[in-house]
C-alpha cells in the first residue's frame, strides 16, 4: 500500500495533477462568482412558473445541489433531467438550464435544442462548442467557463465553476438569492478545509488520508439526507470516476422502509461493506434522529461505519464543506489503489463506441 506522506510518488502516479484541481475547488468558485456576477437575464425569465435542470455526470451535479438546498423552499416545481428528451410538460413557462462542461455532451445539446424548439426559456453553461454555439446563436443567456484553476482538464475537477455558475444563473431568475457573502463564506470554508486536508499535513492528523485508508477495499455505501443528497452523490461520482471504486449512495428516509432488510446476505457484507452517515445538526430533529437509529442497524448487522458531521452553519456551506473533504479523500484513495486518478477508460471506450465525442 502506498505511503499517503510519500509526496513525490504520488506526485509521479498523478500525472495529470488532478491533485491541483482538488485543492484549487475555492478559486474555481471565486473565479465562477467573478464571471457571471454580472450576468445579464432577460425580464421574461422571471416569468416561468417551472424549472429543469439539465446535464450528465459532472456537468449535472449543480442541477442536484440546486434541487437539494433550494428545492423545498422554490415557489415552482423543479425537476432534473439526465435524459435526451424533454418532459412533455416544457413549454414557453419554463426555465430550463443545459449545463454541458464540454460543450459537446449529445444528451445535453439535445435538450438545449428542443428546449429552442418549444419556446422555453433556456440557459447554457460549457466551456464552448456545440453548446455555446448554440446560445449565442438564439441569443439567450450563457456562462462560458474559462477552467483556469482546473489543471488537470478534467471536466468531473470542475466542480467549482459548474455548481457556482449554475446557482448564479438560476438566482439571477429571482428564483432565490445568491450573495457575494454567501460565496466568500463557501471560499472561507474551503480554505480551511485545504489546510486541514492538504498533503503535507501527515497521516496522524490528516482525516481524508485516515478515511481513505478505513475505506480502502471496501464497497461504499454513503447515507445522506435533505441538502446534503446531492453532496453525496458528488462525493459518489467521483469516487467512481478519480478512485475507479465502487460506491453508492442512498437517502434517508427513503432506505428506511428497504435497505436495512437487506443487510444481512450476501454473508461477506460483513467484510465488503463500509456505511460512511452523512450527518447535520441542520437536518429536521427527526431525520437525525432516523440516521442515528439506522447507523445502529447496520452495526447490529455486523458493517463497518463512518460518520462525518458537518462543521458549517448554513445548508450551501455544508454542501461544500463536504465535496472538498471527499475530494480529498478520493484523490487519497486513488493513490492507495494505485493509479493515477485522471483517466477513465471504461467511459471513453463506452463513447468511442457510440460514436460520441470524449469532450476534451
């Protein structure tokens, strides 16, 4: 197993600094807030009275924070969408946001092309391409992305300006606020956070390094609730994506009423499995108190937990509060797997095979 306090091997096996793009998550944010704070958004866009949010792995994770944080307190429904076809019900109403980091995601460009077609109200988020293309086209509202605090070029690294671009251009409909303060709280966390978790901070004290060596081997199960679902799931994608290890996530309450039932065969749960509970002190009294009841039943069954508890005071704040300490922990987890993080050859060979572009 490879040494986590070994700087220059790992910095040999990460041949594509995905390390960099980890711990440069706060300037992508500040970058983000930078180029769109001043983004202009017709009138008319504050008239819709539904939203859709529309995008594929990585470019879809904003889509599922905004749904997460925003979504019980949104006046209109809001749905997403990781899917080539429009829902029927997408008319001239409707807010629909494509976000696409490549520009060329044939899912998304789709969306954006019938969502021209039905007279909705549509928004773009890439780094240019097809996408981009297409807004300044019909004239609607885009961020084009400038990734300069993305050194590895990956498109799952640029959380930052994605999740920050998405929530800008949402607000900017009047949909919800989204403040300068508010973006630099998030900055101020994720500082703190690249302090505590950076890689010259040492096995003993480092907590990413520590979980990343607890979940080593193991089969990951993330437990979440409320606002922090689409953290996990982020945390999920790229676990599979940087550290190629399976993981998987579900949420309470929805596991409550399945999952614990079927914890107990196959017999290597036991061994296979770790739980890491998502846990915090903003979550409803009763959704706390189902975690708690459901971290004690899967110790009774014999599986291993982590519990990590949010440190930050607001919903926003604990959604990336998290993904900065998973993306620590699955850059950490890549290196004890042995392997540099950035390549995904099952994904590429799945779209070489299809025909599509591999969004470079």
């Amino acid at each position: 197993m490879l040494n986590l306090d070994d700087k220059e091997k790992i910095k040999k096996l990460d041949k594509s600094n995905v390390y960099g793009s980890v711990e440069d998550l706060y300037k992508q944010c500040t970058h983000a807030w930078r180029d769109t704070k001043n983004l202009s958004v017709p009138s008319s866009y504050r008239q819709v009275n539904k939203i859709l949010l529309t995008g594929m792995g990585g470019s879809g994770l904003g889509a599922r924070i905004i749904e997460s944080v925003y979504g019980p307190s949104l006046k209109f429904p809001i749905a997403r969408l990781n899917e080539y076809d429009l829902p029927y019900w997408v008319d001239e109403n409707t807010l629909v946001i494509c976000s696409s980091f490549s520009g060329t995601t044939e899912e998304t460009v789709e969306n954006a092309k019938q969502s021209q077609k039905r007279g909705a109200k549509w928004m773009a988020i890439g780094t240019g391409e097809t996408l981009i293309e297409l807004a300044k086209k019909f004239n609607v509202p885009f961020y084009q992305i400038v990734p300069t605090y993305n050194s590895s070029k990956q498109p799952r690294l640029a959380i930052g300006y994605s999740v920050v671009g998405q929530l800008v251009m949402t607000s900017r409909t009047g949909l919800f606020n989204l403040s300068e303060k508010e973006v630099q709280k998030i900055v101020s966390i994720l500082k703190r956070t690249v302090n505590d978790l950076n890689l010259s901070v040492g096995m003993a004290k480092n907590k990413a390094k520590q979980v990343a060596k607890q979940i080593y081997e193991k089969k990951v199960i993330f437990v979440a609730a409320r606002h922090l679902i689409a953290a996990a799931h982020t945390a999920k994608n790229q676990m599979n994506e940087n550290a190629k290890h399976f993981s998987a996530i579900f949420d309470i309450p929805e596991l409550n009423h399945h999952l614990m039932e079927g914890l107990r065969f196959p017999t290597s749960n036991r061994k296979d499995l770790i739980f890491v509970f998502v846990k915090s002190k903003l979550y409803p009294k009763r959704i706390q108190e189902r975690v708690e009841i459901t971290e004690e039943v899967v110790r009774k069954n014999n599986i291993k937990t982590i519990t990590w508890s949010a440190k930050s005071e607001d919903l926003l704040s604990q959604v990336f509060e998290f993904i900065q300490f998973f993306a620590y922990v699955n850059f950490y987890l890549s290196m004890l797997n042995n392997l540099d993080p950035a390549p995904i050859p099952w994904v590429d060979y799945f779209k070489t095979k299809l025909g599509q572009p591999l969004g470079k």
